[in-house]
C-alpha cells in the first residue's frame, strides 16, 4: 500500500470488484482490500450464478431498480471482459391451481419493474417446450431475459480489467477500523498498515454491517447469513437449456435446476439460518431435502451421478426499503452514509446481488458524482481484458497454434476438465496472480470433473512451487493454515513438474 489513495474499496467481491473496474475508467487512486488471498472467495464463489430477469423483487424497491438494470449490462460487461454469459431464459413452473395464481402475481410483480418479454404458459405450452418437466406442471412464467455466468470469472475479469487501468489489490489485508477527522473519514486501518484516502467504499458482503458500525452508522441494520446448499452432477448426466425454478416461497426462490456455463447440472439451493457468517458446510438433511424438492420440477434427474457438494452464504440484512410507498424489509443499502463523511455503504446485498452489481458500482460513481468530487475519465482507460486461451473451447487448428507458440499448452494436467500446464502457468502470472490452488482451480475449472482434484493436485502443487519460487511445503490450497505438504516421507525423487 503507498498510504495515500482517492478511494479504497473493502471487499473484493462481485460488487467490490465491479465497482474497482467502474472507477478505474476516472483518473483516481483506487486501493481494494481483500482479507482472503483471492478475489471472489466468499459469496461471490458459492452462489447460483444466475442473471435474474427482475420479476421477483417487490416492484419500488432498490432491488428491482438495480436487478432490471444490472440484467442489461451483463451482454456488453461479457463482451468487454470476455468472460462466459448466456441468456437462456427461465421458467417458473406452477403445479396445481394455487401456484397459477402465484405466477399471475409474479408477472404483474415483473411487468412493474419493467423487466421485457415476460409471458404466462398453459401447462401444455410449457411442456412442449421443456419436455423434461413433471407431468403434472400447470403453468409456467417464461422470462426470456434470465440467464447463467460464470460468477467468478466475470468476478476476476473485472479486477484484472481494473489493475490494468491502474487500481491496486491488497489480498490477505484485513480492514480494522476507520481514521477520522472530526466527522469525516480520511482513511482506514488494516492488518498491514493505513491508508489515507477521500473515499472509502464498504462492499465487505457478510460483514457489511461490521463496517458500517465501525463508522457508526445505521446501528439497526444486520446481517444474518442464510446458506444454500448445492448438488452439481456429472457434464454426461443431465443437460438443460433454460433454468427452472418453482414457485418462490418467503424463504427464497426455491430449488432450482440449471445448467452451469461450464456444463454441469446443479440443483438447489436450500435456504437455512445461521449464526455462523463462516459455516458453508453440507449436511445429509440438505442433500435430501434437494432431491425431494427438484423431483417436482424434473423427476427424472438422478443425484446418484453427484460429483461434488457444496454450500454458499448469502447476506441477508433487515433494511426497510427507503421508498414510503412501499412496505418492504430486507431491501439492499446503497447508499452515502448520513453518520460519516466519505463513505459509501452496500449492504444486504443477497440475490439477486450477483446480477445487481455493475448497477450497483453505476450507482456508486453516481453517489460520488452528487457531491461534486472531480471524476475525470483517463485518455488511455482500455475497457477491454482478453482471458488466456481455454484450450478445451479450441479448434484443433486453434490447439495447435497456441501449442506452436508455448509447448505448456499441449501437456494437460486436468484430464476430467482437459486444462494444460500452459492454463495454470498464465492463472499464476495473471494480474490478479493465483497463488493457491483454489484460486487456479475457479479461474480454469481444474480439480471440478470426476476425480476432483485426485489426479491434477500434486502436479499443481508442484507447478506452483516452480512459478513461484516456494517450497512446495508453503503451497496452499486457500488461505494461511491450509498448507497441502508437511515434509517429505522419503529422500531424493522431484515431479513431472521439475519442483523439487
């Protein structure tokens, strides 16, 4: 850190990381603290990765402003940063009468918002569609404008975009407090130092309220952490075009069934309070309660051909929307604080926050604008990043051009996902570097096929002691403590990687 910045950024998240991306266009010093050693570790890893349409939200709220606005960004954001995006439409599907007037009421819900294309189905008109669906479906809200993104990849593409444009990330740096002067902040204090600066910008997620109440702001507003439970199955096992939901309840969307950009299945997600903002573990009773509830919108998937479990945190929060007309608690904060100078809070920010977020980054240079603070755009602002080659989206022809340019590209080191020495290499010396094996694995998709990780980890380990100079002894597979190796068992011997 230099010690003194325009703007520092507390959280490296999707909002976090679209809002560094979206101010490092204006000529500004912008610093973004990340208390994990990756960007994207947190929610922004362990989500559903859908673009929502914006019929869900409770039309005059700031999440269906922000939901219906952030959902016609994502083309243009995809092109520019090159990372994976579709627009595959979903369904909401009803079963019996009840549940068919329960989508007449999502579609005047949508059609408030503003969200384009919407339309109510017959039973009959949704199965000649997705034929794949329970026979006993009786109607369905189709919303054309829904789709799948690779969460993380649009989460890394935006901080590489904004390191190139000038924007500093300080990893493992966690914020402390707040400098002030009189009423006014002027700086924060981390775990590696301060930082002076005009601007700070809480994007800290699940722990948004903490930072809030640092600067003592808004001492009635929490965060409680709501996690969801996910199955993800077998590429060969099951396939979809669009994404399904059921019917929402007041407890969330409800489990659904989709189709990754990276072509797995997954269901879910469950939706359980808990007190622990950290516990992201899985349970038999999660996992059962997935295959009981995705049997009533697709019977015929099989959660025997499961790969891999998983569980994310969402963070739910209690503000009541800002709107007198609307009667709403659990709205997102976006907002300058009335109780502190110089600072931008986000909070609350659940689903759809993914598909929310380069609105709400738009609504934060909007925010600093009001207050006549100079944003000048720089002459050599570059919105384009270009991803490493992904070797298994290649023509053959394609293949063998960038082998020809660098051999690492033709020894594969994932069988299951087919990801090459040359992938990992590039992952490692990236702006946003990837020193640990979570953070190579979500950024080319190694260690997720059948074999999760059992053929591809000790290549990788060995891979990254070599880039990084480093015993393999010190590498990690995320944080400081998960260390993979102790010491050797045996003397003498290296791997196919040429680490000792």
């Amino acid at each position: 850190m230099q010690g003194r910045y325009d703007v520092v950024i507390i959280g490296a998240g999707i909002v976090g990381c679209m809002t560094a991306r979206r101010l490092a266009r204006f000529d500004l010093d912008v610093l973004v603290l990340e208390r994990n050693s990756d960007v994207g570790a947190e929610t922004s890893a362990a989500n559903s990765a859908l673009i929502h349409a914006g019929y869900d939200p409770v039309p005059g709220t700031l999440k269906a402003e922000l939901n219906v606005r952030g959902n016609a960004m994502w083309e243009g954001l995809a092109r520019e940063l090159d990372f994976e995006f579709r627009r595959t439409g979903d369904y909401v599907v009803a079963v019996g009468p009840d549940e068919v007037e329960a989508l007449r009421a999502l579609y005047r819900q949508g059609i408030a918002n503003g969200v384009p294309g919407l339309a109510l189905l017959d039973g009959e008109a949704v199965k000649a569609r997705v034929p794949l669906l329970n026979p006993e479906v009786s109607g369905a809200l189709y919303a054309p404008t829904a789709g799948v993104v690779d969460a993380f990849g649009a989460t890394v593409a935006a901080a590489e975009n904004a390191v190139r444009n000038g924007t500093e990330f300080a990893l493992e740096t966690e914020f402390e407090d707040f400098i002030f002067d009189g009423r006014r902040i002027i700086g924060v204090r981390t775990s590696k130092g301060e930082a002076r600066c005009d601007w700070v910008i809480n994007c800290a997620g699940l722990q948004s309220d903490i930072v809030m109440h640092r600067a003592g702001c808004r001492p009635e507003f929490s965060i409680r952490a709501r996690r969801g439970e996910y199955c993800v199955l077998d590429p060969d096992a099951f396939a979809l075009d669009e994404v399904l939901f059921p019917v929402p309840s007041l407890k969330g969307k409800g489990v659904l069934v989709f189709t990754t950009t990276h072509g797995n299945t997954i269901v879910g997600p469950t939706s359980e309070w808990i007190d622990d903002r950290t516990d992201a573990s899985i349970s038999k009773t999660g996992q059962a309660y997935l295959e009981a509830n995705m049997k009533k919108l697709v019977p015929s998937i099989d959660l025997r051909r499961t790969i891999a479990v998983f569980a994310g945190l969402r963070a739910a929060g209690n503000a009541r929307c800002l709107n007198p007309d609307v009667d709403y608690v659990g709205d997102f904060i976006v907002e300058r604080a009335a109780e502190a100078a110089g600072l931008i809070n986000c909070g609350g920010i659940e689903s759809p926050g993914l598909t929310s977020a380069p609105a709400i980054a738009e609504r934060i240079e909007t925010l600093i604008r009001e207050t006549g603070y100079e944003l000048i755009e720089k002459a050599d602002w570059d919105p384009i990043r270009k991803r490493p080659p992904v070797m298994r989206m290649l023509s053959d022809d394609g293949k063998q051009r960038v082998i020809e340019a660098d051999p690492r590209y033709g020894r594969i080191v994932c069988r299951c996902e087919m990801v090459t020495e040359g992938e990992i290499v590039a992952a490692i010396h990236s702006p946003i570097p990837a020193r640990t094996y979570d953070a190579i694995k979500r950024r080319t998709w190694l260690g997720t096929g059948r074999c999760q990780g059992g053929f591809d980890l000790t290549r990788v380990v060995g891979i990254l002691s070599r880039e990084l100079g480093i015993p393999v002894e010190w590498v990690r597979k995320n944080n400081a403590g998960s260390e993979f190796v102790f010491g050797e068992t045996k003397d003498g011997g290296s791997d196919e990687s040429g680490a000792a």
